[in-house]
C-alpha cells in the first residue's frame, strides 16, 4: 500500500471515532454501560463492511470491502499490529518509577489476587480445551490461551497477537481473541457496576453514602485544587511539543526492536540451532517495546529530564493509538469464525467470567487486608476487560478514592503489566503452546496460580481480620 493510501485509511478511522463519538452521547444505554467510543466505532466499521453491509447489498468499489475501497480495508488489517507498539511504548514514559519495596507494601496483596486471576485464566482455559473444546469439537488447543489473551489483554493485545496466530497455524484464533475481549469489557462493567450496587445496599461499601447533612456542593475541595495546582505547574514546565514525546516512544520502540532482535538472535544460535525450540522468533515487539519504554524512562529520571516530560500526553498518545488499533482491529473482524466457533467460544467466555468471579469474592476478601472489595474491584475489572474498566469501577465503588485503591492498582501495574495482562508470558503463551504442548503450559500455569494463592494466604491472610474477610452478604459488618 501507498503512504497516500495509508494517510486515507487513517482519516477514515479518525471520522469513524467521531462519529462513534456522536452515537454515544444521544445513546443512553451505551453510557450507562461506559461503553468506550472505540469499541463503537469497530462495531459501526464492521457493520459498514464486508461481513454485514458487503454481504447484503454489495460495495460501491470494484473488490471493496462493503463501503470501503478494497486498500483501506487491506491497512485495517495491518494497522493493529504497529500501533499496538505505541500504546506500550509509551505506558510508563513520563511516570515515577518507585522503588520495589514501596510498590510492594502498598500493592502486594493486589499483585497476589491479578496475578491469581491471570495465571488461573490459563488453568481453567486449558483445561477446558484439552478435557472439552479438543476431544469433542477438534479445536486448536492454543484456544485455552484466548480467556487471558482477551480478557487481560483486551483488543489491542488480542490484535496484535494476530501475526503470531497465523505463524502457529491458528489463525482464527485472532478473531476469537478479539472477540473475547469485547464480551470481556462489556460483561466487565455490566457485572462490576451489579455487584458495586449490591456491596452499596449491603453495608459492604461506605464510600458511597454521604452525610445527609452535608451540602453538596459543586466547589472543588482543598486537596482537588492543590491536585491542579500541582498538574498544571508539571505541565507548564514540560516541554509539550507532540512530535518530542512522539520522538522518545520512537527511541523506546527502536530499544524494544533491538531487544527482541538479540534475544532471537540468542535463541538461533543457542537452544533453536539447528532446528530447536522456537519462542522468541513468534513473540511479537509489543510487550519488548513495553520494556523499552521502562528503560527511556529510567534514563530520563536517571537524568534529571522528567520536567521536561508530560505524562498527560504520552498517555493521549497511548490512547490515541489504542483508540485506532481497537477500530482498526474490530472493523475486520470475521464473523464467519465466531459463528463457526460459536459453542466452544462461549464456553470459554463463562468459564473465564466465572474464574475471576470466584477470585474476587472468595479469594481478595482473605488475601487484601482492608477495603477488599474497592481494591478487588478494580482487579476484577482489568481482568475482564482493560486497565480503564478497573479504573472505571474503582471510581464508581470510590468516587474520594478514601480506600487508597487507586494507588495501590496503579502500583501493581509496575509488577503485572511486564509479565501478563499482555506482557511477556501473554506474548509467549502460543508458541510455548505450540512448542510443549498444552498440557506442559496447563502444568506450569497450575503450579505459578497455586504458588501465588499459597503465598497470599501464607503472607497476606494474617493480617486480614475476622470481619474483612466476609463476602457479599447482608450480616457484613463496616470497616
């Protein structure tokens, strides 16, 4: 394709999110389920496609894919697998790194419930495709990697996990990915935002009620001014040009490149010569790029650069390449494949939904210490859709955020993002599938779900109290 094709189909994406936009601020039930503006234009650009408009009434272009020319839909099909590289790149980039002991004290009980509900992702998913979805409907084995692929990593990882995909051999696996973590986000919120009004009317929550005494008032608190205060003065010193910040996600992707470059070039001439074990050749730059941000990150504090740095506007540029990546991906989606595997599909989706259930209501109520449901939420949420769906339920169970979630989730991200939920092992997951086996993966995600719930109960469980550790139940007392 041309840089003028290339340009064009970018536009397009541009004019699908505002209009995306437009729909849902007139559509008030895609705003009570905080549906993003994303996830709606991938769905108006897959209707308007070959799948559903392309099929029914044909396309105004010779070889078009429904409305669009035939080369747009050809750089859809490209795009989710370069973009993703942006949206990592520049994760931690103009954030403080603190120190590991800090992340772990005030986000260790966090760390323990994510990474229970990742790893345990892989356990319930390849055992159901290894005891079900293989013997009965002939399905790939890698689909057990699909519950963690799309519910942790959400669409930009299930996106660019597609070259990968069709390298293994599984290359409708892209599309079930995709279409796991649309049921993810969307059962996510519907779920979190059910069970936040039950923890309210229980008496499991405080932070939602007010005094009735207390005006309400529109006026920002002391400690929200001085919260602006201190953003708008860090922003005012940063040097905000987009095209510098787009310059350091540059030098991050090229450090990711050159990385991953010499750990192939470790694989071919070590453990894959002469025809080995393959791994790293299948990973994809995306998670490597993560941790070439975190080392331009460490140079700048190293430095005394970070002034100079917005995080505000690394994270729009995060943002704006998710946005793309997420149309861009859903816009090709096969339907043809969900419908093919439309049983297997939704087993694994209530195997998952029911796995991260059982977590949050069962295990985070012995392993966090305090606020167990505020904390969990949020965990819950990453787990089922994206970081902005834990986020999202996390301000609705604590607006104040008086429970200290919100830092303690953010905190946790620093020890969860570089491994799963789209890190490293998300990435290496098929090949190591496809090069051991399904049941060698089952045997060491088992093993790592089992240590990190042996190690939560051994370390955490002591320090909950008797009244914390109470799940959804009207006799739960108030912290």
């Amino acid at each position: 394709m041309s840089v003028a094709e290339l340009f064009i189909a970018l536009l397009i994406i541009g004019m699908i999110l505002l209009l995306s936009a437009i729909t849902r601020a007139h559509v008030r039930w895609m705003r009570a389920i905080f549906l993003p503006s994303s996830v709606i234009g991938g769905v108006l650009a897959l209707l308007a496609g070959p799948a559903v408009l392309g099929a029914i009434v044909g396309s105004p272009f010779e070889n078009g894919k429904g409305i669009f020319p035939d080369y747009i839909y050809n750089s859809w099909l490209e795009m989710p697998g370069l973009l993703i590289s942006v949206v990592f790149a520049a994760l931690f980039l103009g954030k403080p790194l603190p120190g590991l002991r800090e992340i772990w004290m005030r986000a260790g009980p966090q760390v323990v419930v994510g990474q229970t509900m990742a790893w345990g992702q892989y356990v319930v998913g390849l055992s159901l495709a290894l005891l079900v979805l293989t013997p009965v409907f002939g399905v790939n084995p890698m689909v057990g990697a699909l519950i963690e692929m799309g519910f942790e990593g959400g669409h930009g990882t299930a996106a660019g996990m597609a070259g990968t995909f069709t390298d293994l051999g599984f290359e409708e696996g892209a599309d079930l990915a995709l279409g796991m973590a649309t049921i993810g986000i969307v059962a996510g919120v519907l779920i979190g935002t059910l069970l936040i009004n039950i923890a309210a009317r229980r008496g499991i929550l405080t932070s939602l009620e007010q005094d009735s005494s207390q005006s309400k008032s529109d006026e920002p608190s002391a400690d929200q001014i001085e919260t602006f205060k201190q953003d708008l003065e860090h922003e005012s010193s940063a040097t905000d040009p987009l095209s510098f910040h787009l310059g350091l996600v540059g030098v991050a992707i090229v450090i990711g490149w050159l990385i991953l470059k010499a750990l192939q070039w470790i694989e071919d001439v070590t453990w894959a010569s002469g025809g080995g074990i393959e791994i790293m050749e299948h990973v994809p730059l995306f998670p490597i790029a993560m941790i070439g941000g975190v080392i331009m990150q460490l140079i700048v504090m190293r430095c005394g650069w970070e002034r100079h740095i917005s995080a505000r506007t690394m994270s729009r540029i995060s943002g704006t390449a998710l946005d793309y990546t997420i149309v861009a991906a859903l816009a090709t989606l096969s339907l043809t494949t969900l419908g093919e595997y439309l049983v297997p599909f939704l087993l694994l989706a209530m195997t998952g939904i029911a796995w991260v259930l059982f977590v949050l209501l069962v295990i985070a109520p012995r392993i966090i210490p305090e606020n167990w449901f505020e904390r969990g939420i949020g965990d819950m949420g990453q787990s089922m859709g994206v970081t902005v769906t834990g986020i999202l339920l996390m301000r609705v169970a604590d607006p104040k955020n008086e429970s200290g979630a919100m830092e303690s989730f953010g905190y946790k991200q620093l020890m969860f993002e570089p491994v799963v939920g789209g890190g490293l092992f998300t990435a290496a997951a098929l090949p190591l599938i496809a090069q051991f086996g399904p049941l060698t993966v089952l045997g060491l995600t088992a093993a790592l779900t089992l240590g990190w719930l042996a190690f939560g109960f051994l370390y955490f469980n002591r320090l909950v109290p008797e009244r914390g550790r109470g799940r959804l139940n009207p006799k739960a007392k108030r912290r």
